[in-house]
C-alpha cells in the first residue's frame, strides 16, 4: 500500500507517522519549501530569535491525549498568553477581564460590582444573537464593544461585525476576575525548539518519503489513497468557485532591546491599519536574554487572492452554500479524504487538528482492518 499524504502541517504529519507505523509507504508533500504548514518557525537570520513565520502561534488543549501526544516530540515550556491592546490611545488588558473593565470605565469594582454594572450595559432586547455585534452587545454592551471589537474586526475581517458568525467573539472569554489568560485551556505552551521541530520529530520514522516544493498537481502517480489537508476547493480545481480567506501580510522591523514590553499588542482602532504587533522573543522567555536585538511584525489582514496563502476561512452565508457543494462533490468521489483547516474550510486551532488527525487515525484502523473504503470526511466540516 502507498498512501500520499498532501500538506506538511500537524495534520498531515500525525497521519503520515500513523501510516507509517502501520507498515505503509507514505509519500509526504508540500509545495512550500519547509515543514510545519502555517506553525512554521525558523531562527532569524539577523537576530537569532525564532520566528512564527505565519503569525504568533501558542499551544492550548483541553485534551489530555493531544497534550501528552505532541509533548513526546520536544520539550514544551509553559507559556501563558497575555494580550495588551491599545484603544483611543490607552494601553489595556486583554481578554476583557475585570483590570480591563476598571480601567476603561475609571472604575474599582469588585467581580460582583462589575458583573452588575456590564450586565446594565449590555442589551437585553438581544435574546438569540444572530451576529457577532449583535453577541457582543449583548454581552458586554455599546461602550466596550466599540473600543476592542469594532474596529479590530473590521480591520481583520473586511465586513462589518453584523456580518460575522457569533462564533467568533466566542473564542474569547470574559472574566470578572484579574485572570489575563487569553485562553482556559488547562495545557499550553510554546515548543523550546520551535513548532518545525516538533513536526520534524513526528514524521521521522521509517516509511515516509519527503518531498517539499512539490504540488500534489504536479504528482503523477496513482496511490491507495490520499489524504488531502490543503484547500479543498484547490483539490477540485475550483471547478465550483473559490472559497473566501483571508490572509496576511506582515511588515518585519528590529531594533536594539525590546520594542514593546511583550509579545502581542493589538491595535484596536480602525484608523490604525495593522491589526497588532508581534515581537517574537518574546514567546520565548527562556532564552530572550541571549538576544540584544528584537524583531517585530506588524500584521495586515486583507481578503487573499489566487496567489496568497489561505489564512483565515472566511465562512459567510455565500461560502457556507460553496462549502456544502464541495462536500458533496467530495462525497461522491473516491479514493481521496479531506482534513485538517483548509481540507475542512474551518478555523481551527492546532489542537484540534491534532485531536482530530488523532481520531481519524483511529476510525482508519477500525475501517482498513475491514476493508472497508475510507470516508472523504472523517469529521464533519459543516
Ligand atoms: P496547515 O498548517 O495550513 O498545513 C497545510 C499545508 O498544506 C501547508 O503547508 C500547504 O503549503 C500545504 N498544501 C496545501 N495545498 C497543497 C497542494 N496542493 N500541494 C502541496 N502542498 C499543499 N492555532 C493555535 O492553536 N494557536 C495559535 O496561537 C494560533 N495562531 C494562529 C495565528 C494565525 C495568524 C493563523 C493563521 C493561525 C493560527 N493558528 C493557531 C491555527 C494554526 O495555524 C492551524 O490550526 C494549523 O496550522 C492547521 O494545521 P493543518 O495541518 O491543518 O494546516
Ligand atoms: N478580536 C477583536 N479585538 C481584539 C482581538 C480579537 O475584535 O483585540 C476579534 C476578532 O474578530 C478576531 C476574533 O475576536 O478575529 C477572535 O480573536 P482571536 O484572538 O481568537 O483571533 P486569532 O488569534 O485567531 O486571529
């Protein structure tokens, strides 16, 4: 058995190592020329720092088995996200938490005070919200929403926030406590060696042969199956029309020291036109004592074109319908299946494409012990 596996991100590694150990040949591809998809790092050139090449990217799960899983490739320090944003001119705290609310408002409550006092601000008359405004007004009210989420959304999503899924503002909590966590998740932390690293340890094993700057379109071969974890409308020569992402750009300076005091600063105000600034020895504090330079990224989001990398998926009503045609063509071809967020069109974190890599590997065992064929979808991407 042959299997070809496209796309050297954490989905495709877990499921080649998987294969692999199962005694297949597995042919790996990826057109870019390093491993470790869109959590790829490297040692910058200039300053020795290592760098998120595709954003700031921090490890968080809930699920133990994930944890445990990708802590046998490398060694994780602990790293706790602690977002500031900057609004009207002002530093703040990110996620919305009681410093942040006593701050804007020039208040001192106490949790219960301030429960009190957003739950008067919020708007009662949304019961069932329909959009992100719409939840975060009804959440948090006018006055915060406007300063942290307004303009920031705009800027990151190009559409008004009355346009987007609520399950967006969702990834974000609201504390009325001084917890600055920007994640709940029990496991998080940053690989010592840099994200690479550790994909680079899950797929070195027998079995798997490696090729980067290669495109599966350019691959001549027939193969027992494919597992496809890059866009899924790609895979279908967008013969039904492109799926919508969005996709960065990133304006890289340094400087002596250290710019800005921590790793992530967001800019919440539309007239500013980068969404926030990364300064990356910063996500690792273990070893940013070594660096007497610093290196930055201001981050600019903007709708991606046919030759731009997918970032963000965009998910409005116009690509949820594209998305089930897909599915359904996806559905009625064989000898293919999609993972991963681009193979699904979801936004997805890390740990979840680890957790699902993992659970499809398991239902795969179940299926191929019984000859049975494999699903083109082993989670349901609607
Ligand atoms: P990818 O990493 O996108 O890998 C897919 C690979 O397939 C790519 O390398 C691509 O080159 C290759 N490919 C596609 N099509 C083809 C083809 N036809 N032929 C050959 N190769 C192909 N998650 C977190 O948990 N924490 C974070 O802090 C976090 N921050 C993020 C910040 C940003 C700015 C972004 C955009 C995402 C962030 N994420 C974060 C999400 C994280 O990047 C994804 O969950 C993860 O990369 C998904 O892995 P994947 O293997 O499914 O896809
Ligand atoms: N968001 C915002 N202001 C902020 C941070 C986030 O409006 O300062 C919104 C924005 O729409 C973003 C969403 O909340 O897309 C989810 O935030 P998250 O930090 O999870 O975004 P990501 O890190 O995935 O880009």
């Amino acid at each position: 058995m042959r299997y070809c596996v496209v796309g050297c991100g954490f989905s495709g590694a877990v499921l080649a190592r998987h294969l692999a150990r199962k005694g297949h040949k597995v042919l790996l591809i990826d057109e870019r020329n390093h491993l470790g998809g869109n959590c790829h790092t490297y040692r910058d050139a200039n300053t020795g720092i290592m760098v998120h090449q595709y954003g700031p990217h921090i490890f968080h799960t809930g699920d133990r088995r994930t944890w445990d899983y990708v802590r046998q490739f490398g060694n994780f320090y602990p790293y706790v996200n602690r977002v500031k944003a900057i609004s009207g001119g002002r530093v703040y705290t990110l996620p919305i938490n009681l410093l942040t609310i006593n701050q804007f408002f020039g208040q001192t409550l106490n949790p219960h005070e301030a429960r009190q006092f957003i739950t008067e601000k919020a708007d009662r008359n949304i019961v069932s919200p329909r959009n992100f405004e719409e939840q975060a007004l009804s959440m948090i009210g006018p006055e915060l929403y406007h300063a942290f989420f307004y303009g920031y959304t705009c800027k990151q999503w190009g559409v008004k926030p009355s346009e987007l899924p609520d399950s967006i503002l969702k990834r974000l909590p609201v504390r009325f406590n001084y917890d600055d966590n920007y994640f709940s998740h029990p496991y998080q932390g940053i690989p010592e060696n840099g994200y690479t690293a550790i994909i680079e340890n899950i797929i070195n094993i027998e079995n798997i042969e490696i090729k980067l700057k290669t495109s599966f379109e350019d691959i001549d071969e027939d193969f027992s199956h494919v597992f496809y974890t890059g866009p899924i409308d790609r895979y279908f020569n967008f013969r039904l029309g492109r799926l919508g992402y969005r996709t960065l750009s990133f304006d890289r300076f340094e400087g002596d020291g250290d710019y800005q005091g921590t790793a992530v600063m967001n800019y919440c105000d539309e007239d500013v036109p980068y969404t926030r600034i990364s300064e990356h020895k910063h996500f690792a504090p273990w070893e940013q004592e070594k660096f007497s330079r610093t290196v930055c990224f201001r981050e600019f989001s903007r709708l991606a074109g046919p030759d731009d990398a997918p970032y963000y998926p965009i998910r409005l009503a116009g690509e949820k319908r594209l998305l089930n045609d897909y599915i359904a063509l996806a559905r009625s071809t064989r000898g293919v299946s999609f993972l991963g967020r681009l193979g699904t069109y979801r936004y997805l974190d890390m740990d979840v494409t680890i957790t699902e890599a993992l659970a499809a590997c398991d239902r795969m065992d179940t299926l191929l012990s019984t000859q049975q064929e494999l699903p083109p979808f082993f989670t349901d991407p609607v």
